[in-house]
C-alpha cells in the first residue's frame, strides 16, 4: 500500500540522516565525535522541518476551516528552512560541529535562517 505505516527505529532514523552527507575533515579524534553529534543535530532538524511544514498546512488551512494553527508559518519560512537545512547538511568541518553541541537543531536553523536571509 501507498501510505502504509513504516516503523521507524532509532537505527532507522539515523541512516536516513547520514544519507548523502559529505565526510568530516579534522582530525581525526573529532571527527568520531562529531559524527555523533552531527547524526543527533539533524536527526532533530529534520523533525524541526516536519514540524514546519505541517504548521504551514494548518496555517493555509485557516483560509477555508475553523482550524486555528498554534503557529503561523509560510511558505516562505518552509523554504528558508529547507536552505538552511541544506546548508546545515552541507557542513563537513569537524570542529565545527563538535563547537555546536548542547546546542537545539532549532536554534541553529533559526541561526542560519538568518544567515541566509542577510
């Protein structure tokens, strides 16, 4: 079936993340690290862009029903999330992400969204 339900494991979710992304450069004592906290930051990113993209439904939804979204999002907003989210995947420098940990998948977009739009 077309939409059947797929069970989704913690395993399961992390190869989908690490689908396509580039190597780590560094040394090679970070690179492990940040490989793990890579994974973790986008696996939340990703839920991060979900989540947007079903409040910018809801948020068109208002047009034509009762609905009532929890928080207003656009189209634009989707998109600039997803630039973000590209360019968060795009990142290969060790360092760098061993300098994001303790950080939110959210802020960082947030961050980058601003980046982005300057």
């Amino acid at each position: 079936m077309l939409f059947e339900a797929v069970d989704e494991t913690p395993g399961t979710k992390r190869t989908m993340t690490e689908g396509g992304l580039p190597d780590l450069v560094g040394i090679q004592s970070d690179i492990e690290q940040a490989r793990t906290i890579r994974t973790e930051i986008l696996t939340y990113a990703d839920d991060v862009l979900t989540r947007l993209r079903s409040d910018e439904i809801i948020t068109d939804a208002e047009k034509d029903t009762d609905i009532v979204s929890p928080r207003h999002v656009s189209s634009a907003q989707v998109h600039a999330a997803e630039a973000a989210l590209n360019r968060l995947r795009s990142r290969s420098d060790a360092s760098w992400w061993i300098g994001q940990s303790g950080r939110s998948a959210g802020e960082i977009l947030s961050e980058m969204m601003a980046e982005g739009a300057g």
